[in-house]
C-alpha cells in the first residue's frame, strides 16, 4: 500500500495542486486571488502532462551521439515517438519498455517522449493569453467599481438592480394610469 | 530620477540589456539545434524593453518603442505563421506543408528548412509584441489608480 | 442552391476547403486590427465569414455527394494524420461548419450599426478582429480532428469570447464581472477537458480522435480512461452550458454588446455540444458511454431539470435578454434529453433542435440588437407598444418567438416533433410530458414579451422608437424566413441532422 503511494508520488502532488487551485479559485472573494487559484490549477496540468513524458533514464528529446544524423525522414520518427508513450505512460514504471523499442528502433540513447512538452508549451501560451485577459477584466472591474472584491461588487450589482426594478414598477404603473 | 541612489541599476542594466538582446537573438536562431526558439526568444527580447521600462521608465520606453510599433509586430507575426500556410497552399502543397514551399524532390530539405525559420520568426515577432503589448497595458495605466489607494 | 454556389468553386480552392475555412478568417484577423477604420474593417470580416460560409458550402456538398456521407480527412502541414493533426469533415463537422459560418456570415452583416452605436470609434478594427479570431477559434473546433488542437481552438475562440462580452461595460459595467465569472468557468472547463485529454494520451498514446476511437476499444475497463471520461464530460459541460454549469451564462448574454450576444447564443454553446457529442459518439464509443457508464443518468436529469428549472427562471425575469439566456440553457437541455436517447434517432432529433436553436436564437438577438439601437434597454417596459412604431423588426421577433414555442410550421415545432416522436420510441413517454410542459412555460415567457410588444401602449412615449435600420433588417429577415422554411419544409435540415447522426453511430461502431 505505501509502496503503491510512494510509487505515485508525482501524481499525488499534482492532484495536490490541483484541488488546492481549484477551491483557490471558487472560495477566494478577491478577484486577483481567484485569477493566481487558476494558475496553480492550470500549472498542475503542467505537471501532469509533464510527468507523463517521462520515461526511465530517458534524456532531453534531442538526437546526439551516434544517434545524430540517423534518422532523416521526419514523419517516421513523430509517428514512431507516437506509439512509445503510450505503454510508457500507462504503467509509470515501464519505461524500459518503451526504452528497448527505442533500442529497436535504431537509436542509442533513450529519450522522453517530446510530444507532451510541445503540448505544453502551447497550453503555457494558451494560460498567458487567459491571465492577460483576465488581469485586464479586473483592471477594468477595479475602474468600473472601485474593488476588486467579489462579494462587494456583488452587492453593489444587487443595488442597482434593485433600484432599476422599483422604477421599472413604478414607470410600468405609470404607463397603466 | 531624483537622487543617484539608482545609479548602480542604471549602469548594469545599460550594460546587461544589450546582452539580453543579443542572448534571445542567440537563442532563437541556435533552436534548431537545441532547446530554444521563437517563443522563449520573443519573450527573452521583450523581457529587454520591460527591463528597461522598469528602470528607466514607462513614458521614455513608449517613445522609443511605441506601442503601436509593438502592436504591429504582434499582428505582423501573426501574418508571418498564416502567410507560410497560405504560401504552401499557392506551391500546391497542404497547408503548412513546408516540403512544397519550393516544390522540391523528394528528399530535399530547403523547404523544412525555409519553412521552419520562417515560421519561427513570425512566432518570435508574434510573442515580443504581445508580451510587450500586455506589458504596456497594464503599465500605461498606472496613472489612473489614485493616490488614497495605495 | 448550396450545390451550385459550391460548383461554382474553383477546383483547387475546394481540394484545401477544411483548411482555408478556418485559416482565411485567421489571416483576416490581425489584417483587420491594423485597418485604421471601423468601416475597412467591418468590410473585411463580411468578407472572412462570407469566404468561410462558401467553404462551408462546399464541405457539405463533398460530405454528401456519397451516399452515407464522406468523411474528408485533410492532413495539416502534410503530416500524416495520427502523427501530425488532421482536419477531419464528417456529415456532423459539415453541418455544424454550415451553421456556424452562415450565422457568422449574417451576423458580421448586422453587425455594423449597432459596433457604431456601442463600441468606441477607435476600438472598432480591434472589435472586428477579435470577432475573426472568436470566429476562426469556432470553425476550428468543428473541423478539427486532433483532441489536443480542439482544446487550443476552443480556447482561441473563448478567449475573444470573453474580451467580447467584457466590452459590454461602455453600456453597462456588470458586464466586467460576467465576463469575470465567464472567464473563470470557461477556463476551469477548458483545463477540465486537457486532464482528460491527458488522461486517454496516457492510456492510448494518440491525439488523433479517431485513433483515438480504436484504441480505446482495447483498454475497455481502464481506470485511466474512465477518468478522463469524466473529466472531459464536465470541462465541455461547462462550455456547453449544460444544466447545473450554466451560472455563467445568463449574464454574459445579458450586458455583452448586443452583437455579441446574437453571435454567441446562435454558435458558441452549440459547439461546445458539438465537441462534446464528437467525444461521447466517435471517441468514447456508445456502448462505453451509454451502457459501460451511467452517463445517461447523468445526462438525462440535467437535461430535463434544465428543461424545467430553467424555463421557470426565464418566467421570472424582468430583461428580456436574461429570459432568452435561461431559455438559451433550456433549450440545451432538450439537446441533451435527445442525445441521452441514445439512439439514432434521438441524436438527429438534437442535432436538429441545436441548428433550430441557432436559428432562433440568432433572429430574436437580433431583433433585440435593434431595440438597444434605438432606445438602449431591453427590459420587458422597453418592448412595450415597438409592434406599431416597428412592425417589420417585431413581426421578425414575433416569428422567432413561436418558433422557440414550437408552434407548427415554425422549426421550432419540427424539431420538438422529431425529439418527441425519438422518445415515444423509446419508450420514454414521461420525458415527452416534460417536453411539453417546458414548452407550455415557453408559452408563459415568450407570451409576456409578445403581449407587451403588441398589445400593450408605450410605457414612455415620448422616447423616439423607429424601425432597425435595413442592415439589421435584411439578415434578420433571412433568420426569420430560414425558421419559417425550416418549419414548413423541413427536409432539408433534418436530413443534415440524420446524416450526422448516421456518421456518428457508423463511427461508434468502427
């Protein structure tokens, strides 16, 4: 049982993060806060896809030693990296599995799987793109109401919603007579 | 800029900011070979003018790169990565396909080649003007918070 | 029609049709940002969307010129697809393209008088480019075949989205938080969707989802798969508004800018449901989703409690656009009650119902657009009396609003018909009463508003109400007249529907 923790400790700490940024990002009343709840969800998945690239003793994606200038043809070595991961990440600790195809394959080195690092960088531009965005709505919510505090902002929208029904009851009773 | 007691930031950034400009140029052109590229370049290039910005100033950053010019790089990019697909798509290849920029044999590799540093190079203008685009605003508005909100 | 504006189409044009559908909006984009006008600008987007309806023509055109429906896989960059990403147009994808885009197209038409009156002449450009980009993020869910490309195309087009629906506060500053709380859902959803997509990478080692679909035919009961199941459920259920996650929804309709909200109620949920569909039918497989789960008792209460609970909230609204927001989230509802049938049928009936919707929605938006133009509220007092000082925006509105209701020869009608008749052949005859008490609440709230519009004197007379202006007018009438024809010659659509769910069920079983 503790072996089978242990084992998985890259995942624990991910879910870790994970709940921890989720409940950041639904309890916390100041918008700024909820915005760096988001991040920390966001950054687990990070780590998430990261650990899954890994494979035992594998190094950085990158051809070197007798392995450069092998393999020339691109479309072979995408769709061949392709299959590997899969068992490699399925069972955590079988990567030298994946390791020995490698080995078939021709290759000397083993290498982790680059795809969800690729992945990764496009969902770390996609998270920028989101906090900008987000950052801006605040900057503009804090000029529109003057805080940044979720619950204040509220009562503030139920104010004038309220104000804005009673002359609309009292305009439609106009509108009657 | 009253007093001198930023005099040591201002002489090392005068020194490390040419250096950091030189370094992502480094990094962007050395990512075909090693881990790098457009999009940690462009951020590295526009952590420069944020540099700067930060110790010199909002207002003498703008003049010197106005967020026009910065919005235009962003934009410009942009067009870059898109045109190399529609370029493609003229040589008769797929979209993006990059083996029909110059409808070489096959096995010829000036198309990956082109294709790749094209693209990179939109990617690098596309992420320093955004970064810097974000950048600007956010800092340009500072003026607006007032004073008893500190 | 769509046949001979199709073969009218240049032959190499139409070979790359998947590609330029999403990639001549992208273009068009930043070029639009640098117009130094609204205007160029404006003309610009009518002609991105225009270019994409006519692609999308074309797709449909090649989808069913085989008897059961192509499927026209297009290889990114040359890639071979499963390595590289695949644009992958099946009888569903065309469909949900030809929706989008001619929504987009009639939209980016209409959109110019009301930009004029509600965004800032110097924030114009920038408008229209980031309705391109929200376009071009829409397009490229519905076409794309690879899972991983789909969570970077929603959140393209949910990024625009929310810069959209914040520009709402130069009208009325609640629209920063909606777009706030907008922002903060839609991306919990999107992450939600990327652990699940991360979780069947982890089981299956592919991207592509049909790769994807046979491979998980092998790793039946994995606990990963079944994870990743839930995860993505709930992420598009969020972007899809579905029943319980739906919070966000009702307000970012209500204080974006009026475009926006047309645009969005037409397309951006209906994608959302596209996307989860392509993953409950093609990817996951029906027997997994259906009977190796219990989604369908998930996916059956929330549609009717959203049926219900939201249709009674839509009663007790007093701004006509926040009623047809919590209509909008019902009417999801009845998508998702026709696709926990499960059946053929079922699926077409709420393939139907969304292109229905879309077609609704987008002509009641509009009509709506063409209040806030000439007298800036849309609360119920506002409609008051417009039916004579504006028939011709109000009859337009009139015909939308029982379409919603489902009165016959309205499309409303023909879809609600259709997903009765799935039901009853389910054997599912209490949910059919559900449908038409829903329908009876629809009658209770659409009636308000028509009974103000046309029965009621103007609560103010002396503000100036006239007719929308022709450019609202004309694209507003196209919506109106397509419900109608729906309505009275359904085949057309309908047959788009079966097709789909045809392509789907084929798919499942592969």
């Amino acid at each position: 049982m503790l072996e089978f923790v242990l084992e998985r400790g890259n995942y624990w700490a991910i879910i870790g993060l994970m709940l921890i940024g989720l409940y950041i990002a639904f309890a916390a009343t100041n918008l700024i806060k909820r915005l760096i709840g988001l991040g920390l969800f966001q950054t687990s998945i990070i780590l998430f896809y990261t650990s899954l690239a890994r494979i035992d003793n594998g190094t950085a994606p990158i051809l070197f030693g007798k392995d450069y200038g092998k393999k020339k043809s691109h479309g072979d070595e995408y769709s061949g990296a392709s299959d590997y991961s899969g068992d490699a990440a399925e069972h955590g600790s079988s990567g030298y599995e994946a390791a020995h195809n490698y080995a078939a394959e021709g290759l000397e080195n083993v290498y982790s799987n680059p795809l969800p690092h690729v992945l990764m960088l496009t969902a770390i531009v996609v998270g920028v793109a989101t906090l900008a965005v987000g950052l801006a709505i605040i900057v503009r919510i804090r000029e529109a109401y003057g805080t940044v505090e979720a619950d204040e902002i509220r009562a503030m929208d139920l104010e004038v919603a309220i104000s804005e029904a009673s002359s609309e009851a009292e305009e439609s009773k106009a509108g009657a007579v | 800029m009253k007093g001198d007691h930023h005099v040591i930031l201002r002489v090392v950034a005068k020194a490390l900011i040419p250096i950091i400009a030189m370094y992502g140029f480094y990094v962007h052109f050395h990512g075909e070979y090693s881990p790098g590229g457009g999009f940690q370049a462009g951020v590295i290039l526009a952590v420069c003018v944020i540099l700067y910005s930060l110790i010199f100033g909002i207002a003498p950053t703008m003049r010197a790169i106005t967020p026009g010019f910065e919005r235009f790089i962003g934009g410009l990019g942009f067009i870059i990565y898109v045109g190399v697909g529609f370029w493609a798509l003229a040589m008769g290849g797929n979209f993006l396909e990059y083996d029909a920029l110059f409808r070489e044999e096959p096995g010829g590799h000036a198309g990956q080649h082109t294709g790749i540093i094209v693209i990179e190079i939109g990617v690098l203008f596309a992420v320093a003007g955004a970064m810097v685009t974000i950048f600007y605003a956010f800092a340009g508005r500072v003026s607006e918070i007032r004073d008893e909100d500190w | 029609m769509i046949e001979f504006i199709a073969s009218l189409v240049p032959a190499n044009l139409a070979a790359h049709s998947p590609a330029l559908l999403v990639a001549v909006p992208m273009l068009m984009a930043p070029l639009a940002a640098f117009m130094p006008n609204g205007r160029l600008a404006w003309l610009m987007s009518i002609f991105a969307t225009g270019f994409s309806l006519i692609m999308a023509m074309v797709l449909v055109t090649q989808v069913r010129s085989i008897e059961g429906g192509a499927i026209i896989s297009y290889a990114m960059g040359g890639w071979v697809p499963d390595a590289g990403i695949e644009f992958r147009i099946d009888a569903l994808n065309s469909m949900v393209l030809l929706l989008v885009s001619s929504i987009g197209f009639l939209a980016a038409i209409f959109s110019w008088p009301t930009v004029k009156a509600e965004i800032r002449d110097a924030k114009r450009a920038m408008f229209f480019a980031t309705y391109l980009v929200c376009f071009c993020g829409l397009t490229g869910v519905a076409s794309t075949g690879d899972a991983f490309n789909l969570f970077v195309f929603l959140e393209i087009s949910s990024l625009a989205t929310y810069a959209l629906v914040a520009l709402g506060a130069s009208r009325d500053r609640r629209a920063l938080p909606a777009a706030g709380n907008y922002l903060l859902m839609g991306t919990i959803g999107a992450s939600f969707f990327v652990v699940g997509v991360g979780f069947l990478y982890a089981a299956t080692g592919t991207l592509n989802m049909a790769e994807l679909a046979v491979r998980l035919q092998g790793v039946p009961d994995n606990k990963a798969v079944l994870a990743g199941f839930a995860f993505i459920t709930v992420g598009l259920g969020i972007k899809a508004a579905m029943f319980p996650l739906h919070q966000w929804l009702p307000n970012a309709y209500a204080y974006s800018p009026s475009f926006v909200t047309m645009f969005l109620a037409a397309t951006a949920t209906k994608v959302a449901i596209y996307a989860l569909v392509r993953f409950l039918f093609t990817v996951f497989g029906l027997e997994f989703a259906f009977e190796g789960s219990t989604l369908i008792w998930i996916l059956m209460p929330m549609g009717i409690a959203a049926m219900i609970a939201c249709s009674f909230q839509a009663v007790f609204q007093t701004d006509v656009r926040r009623t047809l927001a919590y209509s909008s989230v019902a009417q999801v509802g009845y998508m998702l009650l026709g696709i926990s049938i499960g059946t053929a049928a079922g699926v077409s009936a709420g393939m139907f119902h969304l292109v229905n919707h879309a077609l609704i929605k987008g002509a009641l938006f509009m009509a709506l657009a063409g209040v806030v133009l000439t007298y800036q509220g849309t609360s119920l007092n506002d409609l008051k009396g417009l039916g004579r000082t504006s028939p011709w925006t109000m009859s337009a509105f009139a015909i939308a609003a029982v379409s919603l209701i489902g009165v016959p020869l309205t499309a409303g009608f023909q879809s609600k018909y259709a997903l009765v008749n799935a039901l009853f052949e389910h054997g599912w005859w209490w949910a059919v009463a559900v449908v038409m008490f829903s329908s009876l609440l629809a009658v209770v709230y659409m009636g308000r508003m028509l009974e103000a519009i046309f029965f009621r004197a103007p609560s103010n007379p002396n503000k100036r109400r006239q007719e929308a202006p022709l450019l609202i007018l004309v694209p507003l009438w196209i919506l109106a007249i397509a419900n109608l024809w729906v309505g009275i010659q359904g085949g057309f659509v309908a047959g788009l529907a079966d097709d789909a769910a045809a392509a789907l069920f084929i798919g499942g079983a592969s």
